[in-house]
C-alpha cells in the first residue's frame, strides 16, 4: 500500500505520529513527515485513520492481469 502526504493540510496535531510512528513523524514545527511511502498494508490503514485532516492518503498499487 503507498501512503501519501499533503504538509499543506497538515494540522500538527501528532495523531499520524502517535498511531503510526514508523510511518510518521513530525519536523520542528510540528509538520507531518513521511518516513515510510510503502508500509506493510496494516500500519497504512493505521495511520491512515488517525489523522485528523485528511492530510495523508492510502493506496494500493495497481495490479496487472497478463
């Protein structure tokens, strides 16, 4: 699963970081920072749902049929 992040929507508030600090951290400003693009899928879904304004986005690679 990829995990996306939009600092601009980013409200400081750490809940990325609490639920998912392998995924997440914060810069000194208290800014989300993405440490991990590619999680196991378990951790994206995590993180995720805890954030509180829809800064950071999940989603699956897409899957070729040959």
């Amino acid at each position: 699963m990829k995990v996306t992040l939009d600092q601009d929507k980013c409200v400081a508030s750490g809940q990325c970081v609490v639920a998912a600090d392998d995924v997440f951290d914060q810069d000194d400003d208290g800014i989300a920072v993405l440490l991990d693009p590619t999680p196991p899928s378990d951790r994206a879904r995590t993180a995720r749902c805890a954030r509180p304004a829809s800064s950071s986005a999940c989603s699956r690679p897409s899957r070729r049929h040959v």
